[in-house]
C-alpha cells in the first residue's frame, strides 16, 4: 500500500525482456536500505525488488503489467517516480494507492498558470463512475485532486503545485503522452456496491 506522496525520481539504467516480461534497472538514492521482495510503486505500479547490486535494483513487470501501464514506454535514462511501501506509524500524506494501475489515459492539455499547471486528461466514459470532484486520484504513482469533470468532452484536471511539477516526472508529460492513471479503491468500492444493487 502506498500514499502517492512520490520520494523522487529514480533512474532507469538498463532494460531486458526475458520471455513475455521486462526487466527494469532503476537507480535511486535509497537502493542501500532496500530488501529483497519489498514493494516499490514505479511510477504507479507496484513491483517487487528481486536483485540488488551496486549502483541500482532490478525489477520484473510481467505482460498484464506492460499492457495496462506506461512502462512499455520507458527507456534507459528515463525519469520514474519513485515511492516505497507505507510503514506503521508513518503520517498518511496523500490517499490510499494500491499500485495496482487501472488503465492509461492521455494528457491532452497542459497549462501554465504562472505558479501552478493544470493537466488535462481525457477518459473514456466507462471510467466515468470512478470520478469524483475534488476526489483522489493517481496519476504517475502521484497522489492528486481532481479539480475539474468535463462529462461533455470527457476530461478531468489536475492540478499541480511547483514542488510537485519539480520533484515528480510530471514535468517531464507532453501532450498525448499516456500516464498511468489509478482511480481511488474508495469511488471503485462505491461503484462496485452500486453495480451489485441494480
């Protein structure tokens, strides 16, 4: 379980399919205190650590992964957000995030607010349920509000403070460029419970 409060952007240093999964290379400031099989959340994705050497960790993101995330897209020396597993005790930042990514959705406007930025997202109607104004939402493994729902175009904002858009890969979105979006598990649970009743 993580919180979408990123750590920071890690590194990717080599990539290596192995039958239907890729194998990631990331490098990060922390690689020293972490264990084999913990849970970190790669840009939004949940992955597990299973090799440690010096200078970076290695971790394997199988063919269901790939098809529903953004790491399909990653390259060597790409930016990835970075954020370890929640520990008892810790304060909770942002929202409750899985690291289970339910889909990709393209970034179709980015403005620049002098300050701020306000990304734009365009969903499919089927997503349309899993929406809330001023609800959760993660976007890249970051934990964000959603500011504004445009049922006519189908589009949701977010928006970004500066020391986000400077500590996260957000920065680094172009237009039509796919993010990995996972919706929060509380709307989910609701939508779920409404499906069941009718």
């Amino acid at each position: 379980m993580f919180t979408g409060i990123v750590e920071e952007t890690g590194k990717i240093t080599g990539i290596s399919i192995e039958n239907s999964n890729t194998i990631l290379n990331v490098s990060c400031s922390f690689i020293d205190e972490l264990k084999i099989n913990q849970s970190v959340s790669h840009n939004g994705v949940c992955l597990s650590v299973f090799k440690i050497q010096d200078g970076y960790y290695q971790v394997c993101a199988v063919k269901e992964t790939i098809e529903k995330s953004n790491l399909s897209f990653l390259e060597v020396g790409s930016l990835i957000n970075l954020e370890r597993c929640m520990k008892v005790g810790d304060r909770f930042d942002g929202h409750f995030v899985q690291g289970h990514v339910d889909c990709t959705l393209d970034c179709v406007r980015i403005q620049d607010l002098n300050g701020s930025w306000k990304f734009s997202f365009k969903f499919d109607k089927t997503y349309k349920k899993y929406l809330i104004p001023q609800g959760s939402i993660s976007i890249n493994g970051v934990s964000l509000t959603i500011s504004k729902i445009n049922t006519d175009e189908n589009y949701f904002n977010v928006d970004i403070i500066p020391y986000t858009f400077t500590n996260t890969n957000l920065s680094n979105l172009e237009i039509n460029s796919p993010a990995n979006i996972e919706f929060d598990i509380l709307a989910k649970q609701i939508a779920n419970l409404n499906y069941f009743k009718s």
